[in-house]
C-alpha cells in the first residue's frame, strides 16, 4: 500500500539533517585591534623603607593584559614589547625595593587598524615630586614598533624633520614671548633662555610619534628637572594626514589613511 502524498510530503520537510542543505559560514571578523584588559599590582613595602617613610608603604601598578590576536606569534612580541621592564627599565621587585614609585598607569590612545598606540606614566617622589611617560605605537601585523621609517618615505625623512622642527621652535619662541609679555621676573626668563639653549630637535626624535584617526603627533621630551618644568614646552606637534601625505609610504602602517 502506497503512503498518502501528505505523509511524503511530511518526510521530506522534517527529514534527517543528512538531506538538509551546508550552514552557510559567517565571514570571520577583522583581526585588526587587540584586547586589553587591566592588571593591578599593589606594591606592599617593608622593612627600613616602611619605617623611614610609612607614607610610602603601598604603591599601584597598573598593566596592560594584551589578548586576542589570532597570530600567536605576533601576539607573543606584543606582549613582550609591553612588559613592565621594557617600559621605564624597572621590574616590579625593583619597584617594590625602592621607595620613589607611588603610581603607575596607562593609557590606549588607539587601538584598531592594525595599530596599537599606548602610554604609559608612572609618578612618585623622591627628594621631590616627578613623573615619566613612555610611549608606545606598535604595527599589530608584525608586533613591531613603528619606527620614522616604516611610516614615512625613507628619502623625504629630513623633510618631515624640518617640519616638526618648525612648531617646535614656535614653542620655545611663545615661551619665552609669553615670559616676558606677563613681565615675569627678568630671572625666570634668563633661567628659560638658557633651558632652552640646551634643547635641539634632531632626525632621531621622529621616530616617537603617536597615531590617531586624525593625524599624528610628534612627541619630544626636553626632560626639564623639577624646578623649572614651569618652563618645559609642551612637546606635541600634530600633523593631520593631509598634510603628511607626501611624505607617508603608502606600504607602510599609515599608508591606509591617505588612499
């Protein structure tokens, strides 16, 4: 006896996956940014440090954890790059030894396109109140720090120097324009000019240079001591795209911004 049309019918709609067509695979994401998430270390000091300076008893670390990179090996040089003595030279043993560390943190400036852009700064106090900052802009498709000459042309480098060179003596001229239009004490500004003198913004300092969707900002660190860091210029000169353009690779990890 033959079945009823209705029942094949049935049969068929509701046969075994084995008759249903492949699941179609979703398009995998872009691996182009990383995951970072925050460790705290809290620094407990004893012994002598404790009792010569109770106030300094306990400092904070605060540390990238970088995940989420699909090439491992990649992921691997991150990681290295952003290890707590690769920042200011010091490990936490050695922190935890000395008793100048009060804080110390970071910041993600950027972090897609395949560029982590990342500062760290760390504050403390010995005979008197300081800080540091160290930065970091690294090619997320080689695990590299982006250095003058993977960003921008090799031969127009001198170029992009005098560039920069050019709003980094703008800054030293408003200081000092500023100093002495406010009628500052004639020492201030003698002590300034002579600050000053000692400043000079060479080729090498491009290589420190911070990413964003915008542009990129030129950082130099005239590492004025405490007691005339009133006077230190600011030591940031942003350049949008479209004004690096001639001079950007377009191989290289900013060539994307310019196309």
């Amino acid at each position: 006896m033959r079945l009823p049309w209705l029942l094949v019918l049935f049969l068929l709609l509701f046969a075994p996956s084995s008759f249903s067509f492949p699941a179609i695979q979703a398009t995998p994401v872009q691996n182009d940014r990383v995951v970072v998430r925050p460790r705290t270390i809290v620094i407990v000091r004893r012994g002598k440090i404790v009792k010569e300076f109770p106030e300094k008893k306990r400092a904070t670390i605060k540390l990238p954890v970088i995940s989420g990179l699909s090439d491992a090996r990649v992921l691997r040089k991150v990681q290295s790059i952003l290890e707590i003595k690769n920042v200011f030279d010091t490990s936490v043993a050695e922190y935890r030894e000395d008793n100048w560390l009060e804080e110390l943190d970071y910041k993600v400036n950027y972090n897609q396109n395949h560029i982590l852009d990342i500062t760290f700064s760390q504050s403390g106090v010995g005979a008197y109140p300081d800080s540091q900052t160290k930065h970091f802009a690294i090619n997320l498709k080689n695990g590299q720090v982006i250095k003058a000459t993977d960003a921008f042309i090799p031969n127009k480098l001198d170029t992009l120097a005098a560039l920069v060179k050019t709003k980094f003596d703008a800054e030293l001229a408003q200081i000092l324009r500023e100093l002495t239009e406010s009628k500052s004490d004639p020492e201030d500004i003698r002590i300034a000019k002579e600050a000053q003198e000692a400043l000079e913004f060479k080729l090498s300092d491009i290589d420190d240079f911070s990413i964003g969707d915008k542009g990129v900002t030129f950082l130099y660190d005239a590492g004025y001591p405490h007691a005339i860091q009133a006077f230190e210029p600011n030591g940031k000169y942003f350049f949008s795209y479209s004004e690096l353009k001639p001079l950007i690779r377009r191989d290289g990890p900013l060539g994307q911004f310019i196309r």
